[in-house]
C-alpha cells in the first residue's frame, strides 16, 4: 500500500476515480429560485481536483423542497444550469454526481406548492424549526402519504436521476440520509404505518429499496449510489434498533452493485453501531464520512476501513484540497457564517494554494 493512500486510483461502478478524496454533499443555498448560478458553475469549478465531486442535495419534485434557495433537478431550466456546472467541471478533468433529495417532513407550507403540508410516512411533527423564507418558523405536523402515493414518490427520483443525466452527470445519489423522506420511512420513530411500508425493518426499508432499484434501472446501477446515517439523530431522527434497521438495509443494497454506498458515521442514535460490519454487509465500495481529520482518512483507507472519504468544511475552504494534501501544505479554516446563502463571499472568494503562496 502507498504511502499516500488518498490519492490511490479507484473504480466505482462504471467510472474510475483519480484519488479517493470526495468532496461531501453540502447544501449552500446559492440557488435562486431553485436554479443553479453562474456562481455555482465556479464554486465546483474550483474543486474539480477531487475525486469524486457529490454536489449539494437537490430536490426531485417541487413537493421535495424544504430550504429557500436550494437547486432542483425537476425542469428544464434546472437541467439547463447544471448542465454548464458539469460541463466546467468535466473540462478540468473532474468526475461528478448529483444527490437526489426529497425532504418529505422536514420543510414548511410557505415552501410547498400552494401552501400544502409537507408529507411524510406518517403524520408525526418534528422537533425543531424550518428555515423558510420569512425565517425560522416551527414545523407543522405532516401529512402521511397513502399507500397509492409512493409509486409517485418513486418516480419522482426516477425522473430526477434521469434529467441528471441529460444534465452531463457521471452519476447520482440517492439521499437515503439526515432525516429527509427515505430516511424518515426507515426508522421506526418516524414510520408508524401500518401498510406494507410500515412495521417490520423490511417494510420500512421498502420505499428506499424500491427508488433504489428504479434508479438503477433508469440509469444504471454503476452509477447509481445510496448515503444513510445509521446513527444521526439530526432532524429529530431514532430508531428503536439502529443496528437491526442497518444491517439490514446494507446488506440488500449490497446486492444491487451499486457504485458506492456513503455512510455518515455518527453515533448519536447507537453506541452500538459496528460500522465495520456495515461496511462488510454491503460488500462494495464504502465511502465514510462524518469529521473525518486527514490522518484518520489516511489510515482507514490504508487498513481497508473505507475505501474513499467525503470531507466537507475542508472543501468549503480549501478548493484545492488533494493539491494542498499532496504537497503537505497547511489547510484554511471555513468560516460558518458564510455556509448558507449569501453571495461570493466564503463561497468561491477562499484562494487557492498557489495564491497563498504569492
């Protein structure tokens, strides 16, 4: 093994990666009126040198939307702006997937069509406050969907992946994480229905499997992936048996031959997750995140741990991440004030190395 096991080559699925530094999903809410900008072509742009670029979550339905100002992948003038992002990041080399998001609970009337309650497996309100338009404003208590809904549901994520594709991605990714509508029927404190989409891990797990397996027949399974948070409690999210709920999960996407499977390994909901065996239960490519320091990247892929890792924070300022971890150099700090909406600034103003260096 390399001494420098990041930059390892890697194949996931159909396409081949030149380092195995990701940069994570991270929603920046520069989108205006859910449209990508000239900006955002820039912002990826810059950060081309990674591996594998997964972009900020986008909702595949008007229904889906639950923040001001975020990206979608559901008409043509969306496809239209992503499409020149794809574009500028393939001319510098890089490889890029779009993550499909549907945030079912975890939105607001004031961002729903015609004022509707956002929906949800079941009719059980969050914790927590939305960030809407007029500002924070507590969550309203959803509305669950009917059995003869999620058809539609499924085909929301069909017809999001597919437009990726006519957008120039190399792949997509399926947000099955953080508390969003797949991850909400997943866990049993959020699902109670007493349909086949209910109950039983298997029930629960049913409406990811079923999205899963349509987007891989739409798009291919090699360049179809899936990220879970097995242990997150963010959004108000648990589950009675984390462990049980996973395992079982993992091991069906196992056998779909997915590209990769990313995993955000927090322990808020279980001190018991064994995210090693999680990792052998899926049996493909594995990609960690959750904080990840360089060192710790290091070693993961270096004893088989992982086979790739997303960081965040650090691409927010560090454009040139693989570059400055080559070369050892030292790492600016993001500042959080600047993370969600705004302009240029803290978004694609952080300079580059060389620029340091001047």
């Amino acid at each position: 093994m390399t001494t420098r096991p990041l930059f390892e080559p890697l194949t996931i699925g159909d396409i081949t990666l030149r380092n195995r530094i990701v940069m994570a999903p991270m929603t920046r809410n520069r989108a205006q009126d859910t449209i990508p900008q000239p900006m955002m072509k820039t912002y990826y742009r810059q950060r081309a040198s990674a591996g594998l670029i997964i972009t900020e979550a986008s909702q595949v339905s008007p229904q889906g939307v639950g923040y001001p100002n975020t990206p979608g992948i559901h008409n043509d003038e969306q496809i239209a702006g992503w499409k020149k992002i794809t574009e500028a990041v393939h001319a510098e080399g890089g490889t890029i997937f779009l993550q499909l998001w549907h945030v079912g609970r975890i939105s607001h009337p004031s961002l729903q069509p015609n004022g509707q309650l956002p929906v949800a497996p079941s009719a059980i309100k969050p914790d927590g406050k939305a960030f809407t338009p007029d500002g924070m404003q507590p969550f309203q208590t959803p509305r669950a969907l009917d059995t003869d809904e999620l058809p539609g549901i499924v085909e929301q994520f069909v017809s999001g992946a597919k437009n990726a594709m006519k957008a120039g991605f190399d792949g997509v990714e399926i947000h099955g994480a953080n508390g969003y509508l797949l991850d909400q029927f997943l866990r049993s404190g959020s699902n109670q229905r007493e349909d086949d989409f209910g109950g039983s891990v298997e029930n629960r797990a049913r409406l990811l499997l079923e999205v899963t397996d349509a987007v891989c027949g739409a798009v291919g399974p090699g360049r179809t992936s899936v990220r879970l948070s097995p242990g997150s409690t963010f959004n108000d999210m648990h589950d009675e048996d984390p462990a049980k709920t996973f395992d079982y999960v993992t091991r069906e996407l196992g056998q779909r031959a997915l590209a990769y499977l990313h995993v955000i390994e927090s322990d808020d909901d279980s001190d018991a997750l064994d995210y090693d065996a999680l990792k052998t239960s899926c049996g493909g490519v594995y990609m960690a995140n959750d904080g990840y320091e360089i060192e710790d990247a290091r070693n993961s892929i270096n004893n088989g741990r992982a086979d790739l890792v997303s960081f965040g924070k650090l691409f927010i300022s560090n454009p040139d991440l693989p570059e400055r971890l080559l070369k050892d150099a030292p790492l600016a700090c993001a500042d959080p004030d600047t993370f969600y909406g705004g302009g240029e600034e803290g978004y694609i103003d952080y300079p580059e190395m060389a620029r340091d260096a001047a």
